[in-house]
C-alpha cells in the first residue's frame, strides 16, 4: 500500500468532507468537524480521529466516544462449534436460558468489553445455545452482534447511499421516493453528461444531487424552484467538487409565465442603483409576496432614512451609515441574484432542454403542462408522485394535448432475498409501494410544423394530408 | 447524432428510431437514397428523414404518419435485433444506480450478448469513462462492435472475444464496477476481484435461477466481497382507461317517499357511471432474473 500513496489521496477522509456513517442497514450523513459530538444509533462520538484515514474504514467507538480504526482480524467471529442441535422440541421459552442479567450484561460494558467479548459471554451462558440447531445458533449470534457491536463505517456518500439512507431514514422528506423509482427516473429520463436536464423537485436535493451526479459536471441543470429559494441540502450531502455547482442554475417557477410570455425583465436596465433597485423590488412584489420579504424591509429603510434627515443625532448618522453599509450588501446580493436569474433565463429562453424530472409533493400536472414548453422535441421526461391519480390526469391531459409519445404509467416491485446455504427465501418484510411513474418523449408540436426546418421544398399537399390525418 | 450526446437533425449515417404507435418502434439507419418499408407504407431516407428535426411527425407512402426520434439507450433497448436474451430498462436502471455508475466509471462486464446493457452503461459513465466487455461468441462480438461504431460510442469501449471464466476480463485493477450475465458467475468471480481497483468497488450478477445466486454468494463471500445483497425488481404498467360501472336497480323507492310527479318527470338513471382508472394487463413478465450487488473491499 505504501507505494501508491498518491492514489489513495483521493479515498483519505479530510476535515469539512461530507461523509455517510453506516452501520448494518442505517446509514446517516454528516459532515466531518472537528470537535463535533456525532449522535448515531443512540451513542455519542467525535470524528476527529477519521481524518486522514481511508474511506470504507470501519471505526470502533472506545471509550468517550473515540473511534478507533477497527484491526482487519477481528470481523471474523470467532464462534466455535460446540455441537449443535437438530431441531427446536427441547427447547422451552421459560425467560431463564440466559443467566446474566441485565446489569451483568451493563457491568461487562462498563467493564470496556467488546462486542464479540460481550456476545461470547452471552452465548457461554446460555443453557439453550448448544440445543438450538446451527442455523438458529448463527441467527442468534447476528441479532446479538446487530445489538452489542458498537462499530461505525465511514463511506463516501454516493446516489445509491443516499437514496437508501433517506428513504430508511426520512421518506417524509423525499415524498417517498423509494431507491429502485428513483433509479428508474435517472434512466428514463436519459440523464448523461453534457445535456441541459430541467428539475422540479421538493424531494430534499435528493433528486436534484442525484441528477447532478450523473452528470458529472458536464452539461447544466436549471432546478425549477417553488417559494422564496431552492431546497439543497440533499446536495451537500453528495459532497460535489466545486465545478459541479458550476453547472447548476436555479429559477424559481413563479417567474415561469413572464418568461413564456416574454415579459421577464432581467436586464439591469440603468448602472445607477435606485431605478435597478425599485425595479427588482417591484417586481419581487409582484411575483412572490410572501416568499421574497427583501424588497419590503428595504423600502422601510429609505423611509426611515428620509425621516432621520431632519435631525443631526451623531447616533442616528452612525446607525444611518450601518444601514447604508448593509443597503449596499444587499444591493451586491441582489444584482449577483439578477445575474443568475438572468443566466437560468436564457439557458430556458431557447427552449431546448434535453430532459425534464419532477418529483414533488405539488400537484403534477399543472408543473408538467408548464414546464414541459421548455423541451426541444424527441426528448424524455418523467415524473414522480407517491399517488397514482395525480398521474392519471397528467397522462389524460398530454393525451388530449398532445406534444408527447411513448407515455407509459409505471411502478416497480421490490424484493429482497436472504441468501444462505440452504435457507435461500424472500425477506419476510417488503416495502407495500415505491410510488409512480409517468414518463414519455416529447415531439414537435403540430402548429409549430410549418416554422420549423422543413425547407427543401416539400410540396403543400403532403403537408396538408399531414393536417388532415390529424383531425 | 450519438448514443452519447444529442443533436436536433437527423443525418446522413444515424441510427433513428421511427415510432409508429404504441410499443411498435423500430431503429433505422439512415442512408442517403435508402428507403425503410413500415408498416405504414414506405420512408425515403432522402426526403423524409435527412434534414428532419428529431421529433417531428413524417407521412408515409401509405399516407400514415410517424414520428422520427433521436435513439436513446432506452429506445435501442425495445428495438434492437435480439441475438440474445436481453436486460430491460428496468433492471439496467437499477443496476446502473447500485454499481454507483456516472461519468468516468471504468466497467466490466460480460457477456455483452445484444448490448443491451452496453448502450445504457455507455450512455452514463461518457465522456470519460470506458467499458470492457467480454463476449465468448464470436459473431456476437462482432456484431455488437460494428452497432458500437455505428452509434458513435466506440470510443469509450473495448469489446474482446474471449470466455470470461477462463481468461477473464483482459485488464486488472481499474474497474470500478463489474457487471456479469453468464451462465456460471461463480466461476468469474475470482477474475471480477482481479479486474477491480485495489481501492474497491461495486459488482452486480444477474442469474435467473436461485441456484446460480446461491453458488454466486457463497463464491462473493469466499473472495472476500461484503454488503451482499440480492434483489428482485419488477415492473407494474398501469394502463390508463376510462370504465363504465353499471348502477343496481333496486326498484322505486317506497310509495310514501316517492312523490308521483318527480317519479314521472325524471326517472331514476341506470346509465352506468364512467371511472378514470387504470388497469394492469392480464399478463405480465413475472421473472426476469435476480440480481445480486457486493462491494469489493480495499486489498
């Protein structure tokens, strides 16, 4: 290992990393910092000592919450075979085949022994262990290792980690969107490098990241935000290099009509602040009243500045000068939002977006309807919801609209399977529905037919067949 | 055009796919003076497709249209000429999302059989990854080389023609990702670790049978793989109808109740009530095979 120390730079946990803990099937992601108590299945560590080791690594939590990176030796269990026996009808549920107590099992803990030493111990006073069959012995021991083992695994957050972790963790939070769907979406919709993709998402910045990373940092992506400002902490989660948030742009959807109609004025009409200024807040007003409030604490600032002209209180002026210096924050601020607003305007002005994704708790179809003009043609879409019907009338409504082919209403099944010597089988417990899927092509528009591309000449009467097979 | 990267005109040399209806595609390869004859009546290369925008709707001979669009690895996948039994997209989709596949993966993967898979492993980890794929039968390798060149993806892919349980993949330690649809894939497990990067990374077997993934497990687990998993994913189409549910008569009402002019003026309606609904076909593909997903640990 020692003479690849270059390659292995890049799989070293650093300090401000964005990494996932996991432990059996719970995954939680946090980020490293020093110093920082970490809550994870209910104990209490710092993270301080990972830095510099190896992603995958799993740690041992010793005493004040220190992690240890745990010797490659002890993941085998080292359970001898003590004979077993062939089947249960000597066995009789009384609640005495464990002779340690509760508070024995504490003191063995307290006592600073391991996992293994503790399960050991357990096994060793079990009256039933050597009766219970092999198979019931190695069921035994997994439950009491899920239960005693204090170890935690350091991973580098991927798409398929994420997913997992959100859905197991906080399906709330992403609609529900089970892992399998959301693979489903990244492939239907055709999400690859160097294309322009359109997301619409209140799934956390799960969706948003995932479209991202398969991006790769080549192409663009314009998250179609509702309300005051795009939800991302999902995205922070994957741990992007920075170029990636190079290729992401924003555009909240309130804005969406003005542009359709061309009406969006994004251009910074005059260098001089003030008309800039009472133009953005206008419009601001007019747009989004409750999500935007900086348009309003702003004209109450020029007011009371007016007022505290009259009166030379040194206080006041010091106040007015901080009020000045933070109207001029917030002026910067204001004229970089206006640039991005007008950057994510013009990628969608052209109307050629390579793909579009929605998965969000709003209602489908009107977000589809609207967003769906942003589509060159021969493009894919998909979109999500957790309740069949909202898709339904979105699939009705491109039906009488047209526009779209290939629209298929789908779900996916999911099973997962125990796979052991001789005890191969379904896991009991399956998710019951992973939610919807609607997804389609786009086509050229039928009345946008004779301004598109067809110059050679083509003679009128096909055209006008074209037309009549239509109705 | 390019499995790769999209582009708005159809070309001279590009692999279209016309869509004719409901489930009924087909891919073309468009040549200039070639005519393709569909069911709809003939399309002239020439004028109907060479120029086009992708998308847009072309009349046949027939007077029928259809609409010309720009190949996907989603569309190659329902249109390409089966040399094999094939992966759909909705076991390629899962397995892409849990190899943890993006742009500059390098993958392995055998048997390539249709290119199936390839197109839509291709399509994710470009521009900057690379696939190797082992084929043992040699006209299928072929084949599937000379459909690589065709789609402009030949670039990111090295096909070889050799039996992966006996010479493995042709490369060690920079695989990221090993994907195998052999018949034995215990037998290949050994030559997936040797192919994979010494940092790690993800495998994922497809067997249709419970015994291959029971042998597939227990040679994963020999070799050292961890977090093995297997699954099962199916898809459920719901085809969206509209449906008539006939109303009971239950007779008129009481006589004390009914009022003899209402009854007169508007008797009660029988027509039945019509229900936005979906329905899920008689039959539907219950198995497809299982998938089985590990990590390679650092060695």
């Amino acid at each position: 290992m020692a003479d690849n120390v270059d390659d292995d730079s890049l799989y070293r946990i650093k300090e401000g990393d964005y990494v996932v803990l996991k432990r059996g099937d719970i995954f939680k992601a946090v980020q490293i910092q020093q110093k920082k108590k970490v809550a994870f299945e209910k104990q209490w560590f710092f993270l301080d000592n990972v830095v510099g080791q190896l992603y995958s690594t799993t740690f041992e939590i010793v005493s004040g919450g220190i992690l240890q990176p745990r010797k490659p030796k002890d993941t085998e269990s080292s359970t001898d075979a003590k004979g077993a026996g062939t089947d249960n009808r000597n066995i009789v549920d009384d609640g005495k085949s464990q002779k340690l107590t509760r508070d024995d099992i504490e003191t063995l803990k307290e006592q600073g022994l391991k996992g293994q030493e503790i399960i050991q111990q357990l096994i060793e006073n079990s009256s039933t262990f050597k009766n219970k069959t092999e198979y019931a012995q190695d069921k035994y021991i997994k439950k009491k290792k899920k239960k005693y083992e204090n170890t935690v695994m350091i991973l580098k957050p991927s798409c398929r980690i994420l997913a997992m972790m959100y859905h197991g963790r906080e399906p709330g939070k992403i609609c529900h969107l089970r892992y399998d769907t959301l693979a489903q979406m990244l492939t239907l919709a055709n999400i690859h490098a160097g294309s322009k993709v359109l997301v619409f998402e209140t799934c956390a910045g799960l969706v948003l990241g995932s479209v991202m990373e398969r991006m790769g940092g080549y192409g663009s992506v314009i998250q179609m935000y509702p309300g005051g400002g795009p939800v991302r902490a999902g995205v922070e989660s994957f741990g992007f290099p920075s170029h990636f948030h190079d290729m992401l742009h924003e555009f909240p959807i309130c804005h969406v009509n003005a542009l359709l109609a061309g009406t969006l004025d994004t251009t910074a009409k005059d260098p001089s602040a003030d008309s800039k200024q009472s133009n953005m807040a206008a419009k601001e007003e007019q747009n989004q009243p409750e999500a935007e409030r900086q348009g309003s604490p702003e004209e109450q600032s020029m007011e009371t500045n007016s007022g505290a002209d009259g009166s030379h209180d040194p206080k006041k002026e010091e106040e007015e000068k901080r009020r000045e210096a933070k109207a001029e924050e917030r002026k910067v601020k204001q004229e970089e939002k206006r640039k991005k607003l007008a950057a994510a305007a013009a990628l969608l002005e052209s109307r050629n977006a390579d793909g579009l994704v929605i998965a969000s708790r709003f209602n489908p179809c009107p977000v589809l309807m609207g967003l769906l003009k942003f589509l060159s043609p021969s493009r894919p879409f998909v979109v999500y919801s957790q309740y069949k019907e909202s898709l339904i009338e979105c699939y009705t409504k491109l039906k009488e609209h047209g526009g779209t082919v290939n629209l298929k209403l789908t779900d996916t099944w999911l099973r997962h399977y125990q796979v052991l010597p001789n005890r191969t089988h379904p896991v009991l417990l399956m998710s019951g529905g992973g939610g919807y899927l609607l997804s389609g092509t786009t086509v050229a528009a039928d009345h946008s037919k004779p301004s598109s591309s067809r110059q050679d000449g083509e003679p009128a009467e096909k055209r006008q067949k074209v037309t009549d097979t239509e109705g | 055009m390019s499995f790769v990267e999209y582009s708005d005109f159809i070309q001279d040399g590009d692999v279209a796919t016309v869509y004719m209806g409901h489930e009924s595609m087909i891919a073309v390869k468009v040549q200039q003076g070639a005519q393709t004859q569909t069911r709809y009546g003939v399309l002239r290369h020439s004028t109907d497709l060479i120029g086009q925008r992708y998308g847009s709707k072309v009349t046949c001979s027939k007077g029928r249209w259809v609409y010309v669009l720009h190949p996907t690895p989603e569309l190659w996948t329902v249109t390409l000429p089966h040399r094999t039994q094939i992966l759909y997209t909705t076991d390629i989709a899962t397995i892409t999302m849990m190899l943890e596949l993006k742009p500059g993966s390098f993958v392995c993967e055998s048997g390539t059989g249709s290119g199936s898979l390839a197109h839509a492993i291709l399509r994710t980890i470009a521009p900057t990854g690379h696939l190797h794929t082992v084929e043992f039968h040699q006209q299928r390798a072929e084949k599937v080389a000379e459909e690589f060149k065709e789609h402009r993806v030949d670039h990111l892919v090295t096909v070889r023609n050799q039996d992966v349980c006996k010479d493995g993949f042709g490369v060690t330690g920079v695989a990221d990702a090993v994907f195998l649809d052999i018949p034995s894939p215990w037998e290949a497990v050994r030559h997936a670790k040797a192919a994979m990067k010494k940092q790690g990374g993800r495998v994922c077997s497809f067997s249709p049978c419970i015994e291959q993934v029971q042998k597939t497990c227990e040679a994963l687990s020999d070799q050292g793989f961890e977090e093995l998993s297997t699954i099962e994913v199916l898809l459920r189409v719901h085809d969206v109808r509209t449906v008539y549910l006939s109303l009971p008569d239950f007779g008129p009402d009481s006589p004390a109740q009914a009022q003899p002019d209402a009854a007169v003026k508007t008797p009660p309606s029988h027509a039945p009530i019509a229900l936005k609904t979906t329905t899920l076909p008689r039959d539907i593909p219950g198995h497809t095979g299982y998938l089985t997903f590990a990590t390679k640990p650092r060695t």
